[in-house]
C-alpha cells in the first residue's frame, strides 16, 4: 500500500497505522503521541494530539476526511494523502490539545523528577503558546499512596491510560485503574491499594510525565545531570537489558532502554529497577546515545568538555584590606604581632 | 386529530399490562413477522417507511440494520438505548412506563428482522421504577411465550434483557452504552470498527432508540409505504416531542412530521402558547445539545420560509441560523430566561457527564464551564467571551465521541446569537449578581444599554 504523508511516499503493509508510517518516514511529521504506546495493545485514540489531517482518503475514495483522523487510531488505505504538519488545521488541532493538556498540568517541571524527558514538555515546546488564558485555580487531587517503589503525582496525570494497560497486559492483578470521570477522572488503586506486582514498575516508564515516578530516585538529581549507559544482568524473570542513570560511580536509577519515539524496547522487572543498584550487579555495555536535541545531551560524554575554572581574588572571603581596617577597634591591634609591641 | 403511532392506545385503562395490551390488538406484528415474513422482508419495509432514527442523529433505522454482518457467522444482538439522559428529553421514559409491551414488541420483531438471539434493553439507573415496569413486562412475554426458545412454534428463539445503567449520560453513545454492558467503565470505543461489525463481545450489534424500535410493530403491522405516507420529504412518521420551559401545556405529544413550530407552539393539541403571554424569546428544539435559535428564527428560517417541525427544516441554514431536530427535547423560553444562566447550566452538565477520556473533552468541558460560571457570576470579561468561542471551537470535532460536539454547539449558538447578553453580564456585574436578574428586567427593556 501506498500512503503519502507531508509529500513523502512511502510503501507500507496493509493494517499500519498513518502514525506507524509517519515514523517509518521519520522527521518532523510524525505526529507526537501522549497516549499511544506501540508495545501496548489498545492505547492510543485518547489523547488527540496526534490528529492530522487525511486530504484524500484511498485511491478507490479520493474524497477527504472531513474531520481529523487520529493518527495512531486510523489504518492507511492504498493511495493514502496526509497532511501533518503541512496542514495549518493541524497544527492548530495540535496547539488546542496542547493548551487543553496544560490548564490543569501543574507546570512544577522545576521540582518534577520526569522534567527532560517528559513528551509534555516536548509537546509543548513545539505546539505550545507561551501565554495562559486559564485563570481559573488548577484541580488538584489528594495524595495517594500506592506503594513503596511508584510515586504517584495525580495532579501532572494527563490520563493517557497506558499504565492502565500496562497492568491489565504485563501483570497478574490489575489493582488501579480510573476512577472517576470528566476532569475528575483520576488514577487511582481501589481503595488505597499498593500497586504490588513484578512488573508494576514498567508504570513508570510508560508514563509521558511526570505522574509515575520512582521512588528511589526521588529528588536526587535531575536527568541531564546523570550519565545513561546501556547495562544488562543475567535476570530470570525479565531480558535483563537496562539503562543505567549513573552519577559518578553511583548507579541513581535503572530503566529500561527506550527508542527515540520514548517507547521502551524491552519491559523490565521490578527486581532490576529498584533492587540493583550496585555496579558489580552489571555487566555495563557502553554509553546510551539520545536524540540530538534531547536535554539529556547535556551530560554529553562523547564530547570533550573544557574544565570549568572559577576565577576569584584570592582572599575575597576575607573582605577587602580597607574594609577589614574600616569595620575593626582601631586602638585594638588586630595581630597576635601587633599585641606584643 | 392526528395520526398516532406510538400514543394510539395510550389511554386505554390497564394498558400496561400484557392482557390489555394483547386485547388491544399488541403483538400481532411478531405473529405477522414469524408466520409471514423473512426478517430481510422486514428490514426492506424498514427502509421503505424511512424510520429515521430518534435518538439524536436521524440516521435511518432500515439502513443501519442493513449494514450488520450477516456474514461472519457470529451471533447478533439487538441493544435498545433506553439511556435517556439529555437535558429536556423524557419521551421514551413515558413510553416505556405507561406502554412497556409496545416496547417489548418492537424488540421481538427488530431481533427477528436482524436474526438477533439475545438482545437487551439498557436503561438509565435513574429509571429505576421503569426498569421495574419492563422487568415484569417481560416476565409475562415469557409467560405468553412471546419470548424464549421457538417462539409461536417456529425455530426462532430470542431470550431479552434489561440492563440499569449507573447514572452516565455518555452510556447513551452507543459504543459506550456496548463497554458499559459487557461490564466495563463507560468509555466510548473509537470508530471504526462500527458496531454492526464488532459491538457487543465484538459481534455485530445494532443499537437503536427506544422510540425508533417502538415504531417497528407498526410498520410490520401496516406497512413501510404507509409509513411513509406520513410526514414530509425525508422526515417520515410521526415523533414524540417532550415540550417542557415556559408553555401552558408542557409533556410529551407524538406529532406528524411535517406541522409547523407555530403550530406546534401555540395550537391548543399540542403546547398551548406560552406561559403568562409572555414573549417567546428562544428555542432549542431538540435537546441540550443543539444550537439555540433565537425568536426571529423559530417560526420563520432566515429565508422566510415557514419553521417545520422536520428533520431538514429545523436544520434549515445550518448552524448559522438553523438548529436541529436532535431527540425531540422541545425547550421554551420566555423573555424572563437568561441566555447566559441556560447555557452556563448546560455547561456545567456536559463538565459533569464527559467521560474524561480524551482531552479536548475531559479538559474542555470544564474549562468551558469555569468561564461561563465566572461570567454568570458577574466576574467575566469581554475576552472572556472571545475566549469561549476558541475553546468551543477548539473542542468542536477533535473528540472520539460526539458529546465534545454536543458541549460546544450549545455554547457557539448562545455567543453567535445571544452576544448582547454576554456583553451585558461583562458590562453590568451588580445587575446580574442577582440570580433572578432577568425576572423583573427582561433583557428586551434593557438591550439599549448595549447597543448605544
């Protein structure tokens, strides 16, 4: 099947989505996905960022679509047109979704533990506008706890649905889903239950922001401060392939390795995420590279950095010479030197 | 008097239960049905009475039935939408209270026209009394032998159930309405896959409105021709009306398609004229959901043609002068009514009932609801009101399911034609901090304010 997206063709099998081809393509018209998530099953459609615009529908029904088509929900037809980011419509689709999943996002990013790799934060530098037209007091939720290792943070929730997948696929027991509805829909375990399961922890990495974080790595660094290298250990219960967050020799936070649409490769098991963290536990392999415009490109080891040398008077602890005369008793000597005369 | 369908029998004492109903001539379309036709005989006298459907979007019934796939070999099932929640509709609540069996009835024939073995009935929690009624209209099909295994001897069989909802208004979306039967949280599927492919436990599921499938017996009984005979143009038979604001007579009335909204408005069969003789002000003709029209469009269209009670004419100049027949939700307003107050109350409804699961609507609705309480209030600005219309405008098609639709409609109409109003809530903050501000002040006396 043929499918053209912005002007570039591209031949894909029959079933694909218009966002699956778009990043067969790649570049700057594959739309963002907040809640799509291809490792997942039955995600997406729900966030509506990723609309675009179908301005012929296949080659046996040439007319439009006349509304926009979520990408990730709709399956190319033979002969296919698409106007992402070359639609005007879309990208005004995009910038509303984007305003929409920000009048109530706290915007705390300065404290968030996702900020730099949070999509949010991404969707919103590219779509967003830099003026707030929401005056009204953001919602807010009560704190809940779910458990030892996950951090829940209701209130940057922007209730994409993927860690509810992630539990109703990769665990046993789904214990938490949505509770409630409209803007009050909230994540949430039935009643106050710890999320509890081998591989709850993989929550975590499916979450665009800041909602899920782990707990272990709470407040002790911020993304781009820390080293990313790929690691694996002989693991019975999960692949074993991570990312390591290191910070000197200290490994802050293991993940599993995600691919540059931010989708993880492999899920991983919670004994690998939260148990080891020990060098010796890890056979690293090298470091991990991200995407050129990543802010975690920061810490960039592959590039030589130039040491920083502070340069300061030597003594300005001390004060200035004609100050420390000013503030002082003149009568009394001010050295051990001058009392003795 | 006009021809009646759906209310023919209404009066008649004790009708609600199946020996009357049977005395009165009730279930002989499933005998006519069983005995004499083919179910594709059925849904072609479907097609041909030009039943559109009543729930909302008019899309014909006959139709809809012919698009289920016959051909996987998975069973089908038949689900009635008794989910009515829109604001300003209670006509299928009066059907299925004071005529359970004409329902029942419906339902036997349509799941036999569509080859349906198990269908259901999901009704609104809040129904609780008429889900009681229907319970036990059923338990004496089933005593009749109207339902169950080989019903009148043939090899049909059909077993029917009611389902309470939980007090959602989105359950009444057809795919969430199918989530929220197999058990799950009633959020709307994203389309396609269509029902008639995959519905119910992914089987082709037809879903229809209780008035839509209420008129089937009929059309077996007669026949599709002399449904159409009745009505005008596209917009065939007759339809419930549930009248309710400022009239003498509110309630629910069946009308031929076709009579005029004066008429309809000021005819002593139907509402009686208005209330106190006081000026009509504003309409919305089929529920919460569609665009207000304002007094100088109800009886007339912007080209001066006569305002009909029809599917096309209601619509007649699109959204910018025209509304929608919807479900039939006939909301009158008098010059006491603010435009502002009804449309922040709508708001503030579509805020509580979105489902939250796409963001344009879970963020939208409230957000929508927030500006226009805050304008109500007295608080708002006029950017504020430019800022109402981006965000309605903002919703309006970007949602999996229509409700962001129906949230963004009302608040468009009531800006497109009510601006004065929401100008004078900015300009005059003491004047509307009353509650009642319009009740002694009719906007009319007061609008030099704005104008000048």
């Amino acid at each position: 099947m043929k499918v053209t997206i912005d002007g570039h063709e591209i031949e894909v099998e029959p079933g694909t989505t218009i966002l699956q081809a778009a990043r067969m393509i790649g570049g700057e018209s594959v739309p963002p996905a907040m809640c799509y998530y291809s490792k997942l099953e039955d995600t997406g459609g729900k966030c509506r960022a990723c609309l675009v615009e179908v301005s012929k529908g296949s080659e046996a029904d040439p007319r439009p679509m006349p509304k926009l088509m979520a990408s990730c929900k709709t399956g190319v037809m033979d002969g296919m047109e698409v106007k992402s980011i070359s639609s005007d419509r879309v990208l005004e689709a995009r910038k509303a979704v984007t305003e929409f999943l920000l009048i109530n996002h706290p915007l705390d990013c300065p404290v968030c533990d996702q900020a730099g790799e949070c999509d949010l934060q991404n969707l919103s530098f590219q779509h967003g506008i830099s003026q707030k037209r929401f005056k009204e007091d953001k919602r807010t939720f009560e704190p809940e706890n779910i458990g030892d290792n996950i951090q829940l943070h209701m209130n940057r929730c922007i209730l994409c649905y993927r860690c509810v997948k992630v539990a109703e696929q990769l665990t046993d027991d789904r214990v938490h889903g949505v509770c409630g509805r409209g803007d009050h829909a909230q994540i949430s375990t039935y009643i106050s239950n710890a999320i509890d399961n081998e591989f709850s922890g993989n929550m975590i990495d499916v979450c665009p922001v800041g909602a899920l974080t782990d707990k272990t790595f709470r407040f002790k660094s911020r993304v781009w401060f820390n080293k990313p290298y790929n690691a694996h250990r002989n693991c019975t219960k999960c692949s074993g392939k991570v990312t390591l967050w290191m910070f000197g020799e200290e490994i802050q936070r293991v993940t599993a390795r995600k691919d540059e649409f931010h989708e993880v490769e492999e899920f991983i098991c919670n004994q690998c995420r939260f148990d080891h963290k020990e060098p010796t536990d890890w056979v690293i392999e090298g470091p991990r590279k991200f995407e050129k415009f990543s802010v975690i490109n920061q810490n960039n080891y592959t590039r030589k950095l130039d040491k920083v040398v502070i340069k300061t008077e030597e003594h300005i602890l001390e004060g200035r010479e004609q100050d420390r005369i000013k503030i002082s008793m003149k009568n009394i000597p001010y050295t051990e030197h001058e009392s003795k005369e | 008097m006009a021809t009646k369908i759906l209310l023919d029998k209404i009066n008649v004492p004790g009708i609600r239960s199946y020996e009357v109903y049977r005395q009165q001539g009730g279930y002989s379309s499933v005998e006519k049905a069983l005995k004499t036709m083919t179910p594709d005989e059925i849904t072609e006298e479907v097609k041909a009475s030009g039943l559109r459907g009543r729930g909302g979007a008019g899309f014909p019934v006959g139709l809809k039935w012919s698009f289920i796939d016959k051909k996987s070999g998975k069973p089908r099932h038949l689900v009635c939408n008794a989910d009515e929640s829109e604001p300003g509709t209670f006509k299928d609540r009066y059907l299925m209270e004071y005529i359970p069996h004409l329902l029942i009835e419906g339902m036997i024939t349509s799941s036999y026209a569509l080859g349906a073995n198990l269908s259901y009935i999901y009704i609104r929690g809040e129904y609780m009394w008429v889900f009681k009624t229907l319970e036990r209209a059923i338990k004496e099909a089933y005593a009749a032998g109207w339902l169950g295994k080989n019903i009148l001897g043939t090899d049909y069989s059909l077993d029917l159930h009611v389902h309470c909802g939980a007090g959602a208004y989105i359950c009444g979306e057809e795919t969430a309405l199918i989530e929220s039967l197999e058990g799950k949280r009633g959020n709307p599927r994203i389309k396609p896959p269509f029902p008639a492919v995959s519905g119910l436990w992914g089987n082709p599921t037809v879903v229809n409105n209780v008035e839509s499938i209420a008129n089937v017996p009929w059309i077996v009984n007669n026949s599709g021709a002399d449904y159409a005979k009745l009505g005008v143009g596209r917009s065939t038979g007759t339809k419930l009306i549930s009248a309710s604001g400022h009239i003498k007579k509110p309630g629910v009335y069946e009308i031929e398609l076709g009579i005029s909204v004066d008429e309809f408005i000021n005819s002593d069969e139907y509402c009686g004229g208005m209330m106190d003789s006081r000026p009509l002000k504003a309409l919305v003709p089929g529920g919460s959901s569609v665009p207000v029209l304002p007094a100088h469009l109800i009886y007339k269209t912007a080209n001066g043609e006569d305002r009909m009670m029809t599917y096309e004419s209601l619509a007649e100049g699109g959204f910018e002068s025209g509304s929608m027949m919807g479900s039939g939700g006939f909301i009158v307003y008098n010059d006491t009514a603010c435009i502002v107050r009804n449309t922040w109350n709508f708001a503030r409804f579509y805020a509580h009932e979105s489902c939250g699961q796409c963001s344009p609507c879970r963020e939208g609705t409230g957000w929508l609801e927030k500006v226009l309480h805050r304008i109500e209030t007295g608080q708002g600005t006029m950017e504020d009101i430019d800022l109402l219309w981006d965000i309605q405008k903002n919703i309006e098609g970007n949602t999996i399911c229509p409700l962001g639709d129906a949230a963004a409609w009302p608040v468009a109409a009531a800006i497109r034609h009510f601006r004065d109003e929401f100008e004078y809530h900015v300009l005059y903050p003491e004047k509307v901090k009353n509650r009642d501000h319009f009740m002694n002040e009719p906007f009319e006396s007061i609008k030099h304010l704005i104008t000048n």
